[in-house]
C-alpha cells in the first residue's frame, strides 16, 4: 500500500511546437584528418593590389577598376602606397570598452551541433539516474555524435554488430588503429547511445495507451509503518523532511549548470573508470520505504490508499518491481520500460514520459556573453600578449601566423576545448572616437597640415561613405556601423563569424596597428550555395534559428564549404593595409593576436541593382531593412544633377522597375475594391512605423492600411494578408501618385544620356 495519487492511464508526450527536424549532410571527421590528426588545409589566396599614387588618390575609382577579377573573390586585399601613413587618433588613455566572451568550439556550427547532442544525452542519463562520462581513445574525447550518426548510416547498432562493421566505423571516425578502436568505440555505444537510439526510436510511439483499471480505498492508519511495503525496491516519497538532508543532493542538474556542455561532463581514459558512475549523483526525492527517514513520519490521522498499476502492461502484480517516476508519479514494471531495468537505479528515476518532454526541448538560441569587466587598451593589450605567449610558449611576435591558423580551426572543432577569447567588436567611433583624424583631432593643432591632409583624405573609413559616387551619401541618418565606423580591439583567436554586409553592400576595414587579422571570403556569387551547405550540414541549427547566419555568432570550416565546391579565399591583413568585400560576399576570419581595426560600409553606384535584390530577399525572410531603399532611390532621382551620367543610368534602370511594380500592384489593389487614399510623407514618420506587419519592408512610395487598425500597415505584395475585413475599409496610402512618376523617369533618364552624348 501507499499514498494515493492520480494515475494517467495514457502517456502524453508535449510535442514541439515546430516540425520534425530534417536531415542533413554528414560530414565524416576523418575528412577533415591525417593519420588521426585534425589538419586544416589552406583556402588559395585571395589577390592583393598594390595602387599607383595616382591610382591611390580615388578610393571608388580604384575598386570600380578592380572590380571585375577581385569580386570573383569575394575579396581582397589593398596596400597603400608606401609614403601613406595617417595617425593613430584614438585617445589611448581614456579609450575603455567591454569585449564579448567568445568560447570558440561553440563558434563552429558542426561543433555546436555535437555540443548541442551531448547536452541531449546527458539529459537522458541524468533524469534516469546516471552521470555520463566522455571516453578518451587515441588521445582525444570519443565523438559521441559522430558515433551516433556514423552507426545509424551503416544500419544501426545490431547490423553494425553483425556485418563487423566496427572497424569501418572506426575509420570513418578518423581512428588509427582501426581494430582496437572499433572494439572500444562498440562498448561506449552499446553502454551510452544504444539505449538513447532505442529511446529516440520510440519517443513519438505511444506505447503506454492500455486503459488500466484502477482499485482505491480508504484506511484509517495508526502506524505510519503499517501502510509500508515491506518490498525494498518499490519507492515512494520522502518527507519534507528527507528533502533537507543536502548530502544526498546535488543542488542543480549538471546540465543546467551555469558551465555548460562539457564543462559539466567528465572526460577520462580507457580503463576500468570507463563504465562508472558518479558517485555524487544527486539522491532523488523518492526512496525505498524502508528508510530510517519516512519510518520517523508524523501520524496522519487518515490516508488514502491506491494500489500501483503499470502503466504499459495494466497489471500491478510483482509490486516489487513497480517504479514510481519522480517527476509525475506515473508507474512502470522495471521488465516493462523501454529499456528494461535489472535493478533500482540510484537517486532520481523519470519514466520515458517525463525523459521525452526534456530531451525534445530545442537548444536555448547561441550569443556572446558580455565580459564582466572594462579594460583600457593598455589592459586588453597585456591580457592578449600574455595569452597568447602563454598559449604558445613562445614569444608572440615568433609564433608564425600559419600556426596560429591551424591551431585555431583544430580548437574550434575540437568538443572538449576550453579556449576562450575576447572581442572587442562593434566599437562605435560615435563614442570613442575615430582611428582615423576627424575635425575633434584639429583642436589646438588648426595649423597643423599633416592632420589636415588625412581628415579630407578620401581613405579616411569616415569619407569613403559620403564621397560624392557613394549612394550612402544620399541617406541624411548616421547609421551606425554602415555610414559611421565601428572599430574592433582583437586578441588572438577572437573571432567575426561568417555573415555578408546590410543590403549586401561592399566593406571596407582597415587595420591601424597589432598582429595580423586572418580573413576568408566567399564570392558573393556563390552566396545561396554557400547558404545551402550551411543549412545542409547543421540542419538542427537552422531548424531552430532559421536567422542563424544574420545572427553573426556561427562558424563552419573552410574545408567543409570546398568540399561541398564553395569557392573559399583567405588573405591575411598586416598593419596598414585595407580589405575589402564585395556586394553579398560571405567573410569570416579570426585574429593572430592583439590589434585595432576599423571598418564601414559603402556602396558605389554599380551596387543598386543588387540592392534592391537584397531587399526583396529580406522581404522574404522578414528581415527589417536598414533603411528605406526605394526613398533612397528617390533622393538619388530628385538630385539627379549631382551623378554621375553612368550612376544615373543604373538609377534610371531601378526606378524603372520599381514603377512597373506599382503600375502592377496598384491594379490589383483596386480590382480587389480598395476605393479610399491618402497622400503620406513617409520620410517624416520613423522606419519603426512604416514597416510592413507581414514581410517588415520599410515603407516609401505606398502601403496599404484598415480602418480596424490604421496603425497597422502592409506592403502591396502583402495587402491581402493585413487583416480580414472587407476591401471597403482597407485605404491605400501613397507617396507619389502614378502621374508623378514619367517625369521623374524622363528628368534622370536625360541625366544618363550625358554618358553618351561625351
């Protein structure tokens, strides 16, 4: 007999909101090794251009005429003449920041992945009792997920077994000694992730349906031993009492740990150790009734008793062998579960129900943490050398740059790394001032013909985006990062995750001062391919964040994307050179050691077209614009005089098209019975509001609204979908009526015949 409690006759599994994630693209370790050791084979190298001082003097100029071979790049690299050298105009001594905390193998998205899987497995273990610990074999901790995939490829544990697969599989593991290897690698799966595949094989069956039929009384109870079992396997719950004896406990699941991953998981060698369990596992809230605690109870005056039924067979004999979940109360035969049990396990025990609902929880979303403390750059720059020295043993001006490659990619891949990094990312010069002299470095020095002559230098990173070619100097707001620089503190090892530039448009970065910053590009050409084997390689990721790659907080090998026929090309940046991206090029790259760069956006006349693809690619990723690029166009059109004959031309070409899509677009709002408009000045209202409720375009030349909730607006691809109400009460919202638009067309289209006519 015990207590009662309410008993589910059905196991009701908490199904996750999104679908079942797909399948992706195995990637074997052994590919990315040689004879057993991770190796990392260098991408070609990116070019390098070495500008004239005649060539030097127009930034714009120079990369439209290099354009055509260095965008087959993704990017390059730019040394300045040798005489060009502008000051260093950061205020050492008042600069302060805060760097992001960067654990680098929880960069890489394929190490996040078996990170994210191991944390799913402990779990498993955990809520049954048992602390899993991470095998070593040949001097590296045992790839638990790549065993688990690489035994699911060749047909599962038993066919693995039966075909005397193991040697294969210990291949594809990337092992040496394949026979011994594939020995030790069947006992860690058969001890580890055989009953894990077999969970997860049944985790969407529902196995425990058989109504149960159920018998109930109620006792008056003198003796609080009366109504115990004299069975020493059944459990039922301590007192409050037992619940404060913390000996037993451990006060929080090693997997929620503020550490997590491996830090919470134990790594050691072969031997006996290999098949133990933790002896401080934490000792749940249920115990056998024969503890010396619940025989010390209170009296109650009156219990309710239930007789015990498993919850899959129906049948409460053998009381001995009933379970009890400490998280539901539901109870299970020992011979009954899933994976059947021989004996009761030590501490917590949780039935498959309880194990599901955990293990089927998506991995909380991967950022950078905030470091806790602020350094000057005199305090950052003696943290950095010391690591690295350290790290190395070596001096840090003597540790080749191709060593600090390969080590950085072998620790980003590596599960049981430990390596952390700081980053001093995204620094506005807004707050701490420009590297480059600006007007603020004039004070007191007005005289000064030196710093005068870099101010108005065109490569000045705070010129580039408003020379009088650059589109973005049609945009009166100072955006942060894209028109105004940021500036970046390095270390080395830290990291700027694979991403292209808002609106796909070019960068430019220039390195002040320090080590050397490490770069991989992606031809902007091969953007979506680079895309589909990111998505194909760590699909869990992208199931989860489909935003992922916008996020600029994930990694993948270079040598993963060549392999997949992703043309990769690196370059590494010294002091006193630039490095340039192009229009939609994916880049990457990590740095060899302590540093100061500067970057910002710009975008030449030949980006338009692009331009407007990237916003009806946001569009359909319902991604928020930076700015607004039809205004943008319109500016450009309403000072026509200021371009250049060929820039008109490529404005003439947009405008163009966008009028085809409002001719378009506007017909169809009006065959749907939209009778209602207002005129709107966009431009005065903040992008927040003008943005579309379905896609979250910016909004310029028209939108649609409904009298239910004039706040609301939607694009004229999305007007349907605004709300249910009737087309009567929806009002169409413009900026330029149709009429306006021809004059427009033909005042810049005169502009670009001036090409011609020179």
């Amino acid at each position: 007999m015990s207590v009662k409690r309410d008993v589910k006759c059905k196991l009701e599994i908490d199904e996750p909101k999104q679908k079942e994630c797909p399948e992706g693209k195995f990637i074997d370790p052994v590919s990315l090794m040689e004879k057993g050791k991770f190796v990392f084979k260098v991408p070609p190298e990116a070019p390098v251009y070495k500008p004239t001082a005649e060539e030097f003097k127009d930034p714009l100029k120079y990369i439209a005429k290099i354009r055509s071979e260095a965008q087959e790049h993704g990017i390059c690299k730019i040394r300045p003449p040798s005489n060009w050298h502008p000051p260093f105009c950061v205020d050492v001594d008042n600069f302060k920041f805060t760097p992001r905390i960067q654990k680098l193998n929880e960069l890489d998205a394929s190490t996040r992945v078996k990170l994210n899987f191991l944390e799913k497995i402990a779990k498993y273990w955990h809520l049954q009792g048992i602390r899993i610990k991470i095998p070593v074999l040949e001097q590296r901790a045992v790839d638990l997920y790549s065993l688990y995939k690489i035994v699911e490829f060749e047909g599962g544990f038993d066919e693995v077994c039966l075909a005397k697969k193991w040697g294969k599989v210990a291949s594809r593991m990337g092992y040496v000694c394949e026979k011994t290897s594939g020995t030790v690698l069947k006992s860690h799966h058969e001890r580890w992730l055989n009953p894990f595949s077999l969970f997860h094989a049944t985790i969407k069956d529902e196995i425990y349906n058989k109504p149960i039929k159920r018998e109930s009384k109620i006792v008056n109870i003198k003796e609080e031993s009366s109504s115990v079992s004299n069975s020493p396997t059944k459990r039922a719950r301590l007192s409050p009492d037992d619940e404060n004896e913390s000996d037993d406990y451990i006060k929080d699941p090693f997997y929620l740990m503020e550490n997590k991953e491996l830090r919470k998981l134990q790594f050691f060698g072969a031997g006996p150790k290999m098949a133990g369990f933790s002896s401080k596992c934490r000792i749940g809230h249920l115990k056998s009734k024969d503890s010396k605690k619940s025989k010390k109870r209170s009296k109650p005056a009156v219990d309710y008793l239930d007789k015990y039924y498993c919850q899959k067979c129906g049948s409460g004999k053998s009381e001995e062998t009933i379970l009890i979940c400490d998280g539901c109360d539901l109870s299970f035969h020992m011979q009954c579960l899933i994976i059947p049990l021989n004996s009761v396990p030590k501490g917590e025990w949780r039935c498959h129900k309880c194990v599901i609902n955990e293990v089927i929880k998506p991995s909380d979303a991967f950022g950078f943490e905030q470091a806790q403390r602020e350094y000057t750059l005199q305090q950052f720059g003696e943290m950095a050398d010391q690591f690295k020295s350290k790290y190395f043993n070596m001096p840090v001006h003597l540790v080749p740059t191709s060593k600090v490659e390969q080590e950085y990619w072998k620790i980003v891949s590596s599960i049981d790394s430990t390596v952390i990094a700081e980053y001093g990312a995204d620094l506005h010069t807004m707050d701490h001032g420009s590297g480059f002299p600006t007007g603020l470095a004039l004070c007191g020095n007005e005289d000064n013909t030196f710093y005068k002559s870099y101010i108005e230098d065109r490569w000045n990173l705070n010129n580039i985006p408003i020379l009088k070619d650059s589109v973005l100097s049609f945009i009166n707001a100072d955006i942060s990062g894209m028109k105004i620089p940021w500036m970046y503190v390095g270390m080395c090892f830290s990291t700027f995750c694979w991403h292209n530039e808002d609106h796909w448009s070019y960068s430019i970065n220039y390195l002040h001062w320090g080590e050397p910053k490490t770069w991989y590009g992606v031809p902007g050409a091969y953007a979506e391919a680079f895309e589909e084997v990111m998505k194909e390689t760590t699909p869990e990721l992208f199931h989860s964040q489909p935003d992922l790659l916008h996020q600029l907080v994930t990694i993948l090998n270079p040598n993963i994307l060549m392999k997949a026929n992703v043309p990769i090309y690196r370059t590494d940046q010294n002091a006193g050179e630039f490095v340039v991206t192009f229009p939609r090029s994916y880049h990457t790259g990590f740095n060899q050691g302590y540093n100061f760069a500067e970057a910002v956006n710009f975008a030449p006349a030949d980006w338009i077209s692009i331009g407007r693809e990237c916003v009806n690619h946001y569009s359909s990723l319902k991604r928020i614009c930076v700015f607004s690029h039809d205004e943008l166009i319109c500016k450009m059109v309403n000072s026509c005089d200021d371009l250049a004959p060929k820039a008109a031309e490529l404005v003439y070409d947009d405008l163009n098209e966008m009028v085809k899509f409002e001719r378009v677009q506007r017909k169809a709002l009006l065959d749907w019975g939209v009778t209602e408009a207002d005129f709107v000045e966009f431009e005065h209202q903040v992008d927040d509001l003008r943005q579309c409720m379905l896609c979250n375009t910016t909004l310029y030349i028209s939108a649609v609204s409904c009298s239910c909730d004039p706040k609301r607006l939607a694009c004229l691809r999305h007007f349907r979908q605004l709300c249910d109400c009737p087309a009567q009460m929806h009002v169409f919202k413009y900026r330029y009526t149709l009429d306006e638009f021809p004059p427009l067309l033909r005042k810049v289209k005169a502009k670009a015949e001036q090409a011609y006519d020179d």
